[in-house]
C-alpha cells in the first residue's frame, strides 16, 4: 500500500499494525474497484527530548481498481 503518501510529519509508514475498512466497492465483468480506509502509524524519529521516535496515528483512503481475471491492481491515494 502506498502509505509513505499519507504521511504528514515526515516519518515513515509502519505497515505492522494496519486496520483496512472496505468503504464502498463498485464491480463489472473486467474490473473491480473499492475505496477503503487505512489506519496506521507514523513513525517520526529523533524529534523527543531523548531521540526517541513518535509515532503519531494515521488515516487515509485509498481507491484501489483490480482488472479481473489477472488480478492486476492500481492503487490511489484519495485523501490522506
């Protein structure tokens, strides 16, 4: 997933802990596409008084479109 584009304070997308909500999906006979929300963490590191990194909790929709019957995908960044 292209996280590293939702991030706002210059970290890095930490993809362990990630939490995906399917918020609509529209299908045909050659494509699928859906919009989804993502949770996650960003990691900004060396900005606390002992270096220690921040993680700082994220949000961001993304629209993701599957050409059927291979299964190649495209993913978009909606809102982040």
């Amino acid at each position: 997933l292209p996280l590293q584009a939702c991030c706002e304070l210059g970290g890095v997308a930490d993809e362990r802990g990630i939490s995906v909500s399917v918020l609509d999906m529209q299908h045909g006979h050659e494509w699928i596409h859906a919009r989804v929300g993502v949770f996650f963490t960003e990691v900004i590191g060396g900005c606390n008084c002992h270096d220690d990194p921040l993680e700082s909790n994220r949000y961001c929709v993304l629209e993701i479109a599957i050409l059927r019957p291979h299964g190649d995908a495209e993913i978009i960044v909606l809102e982040a």
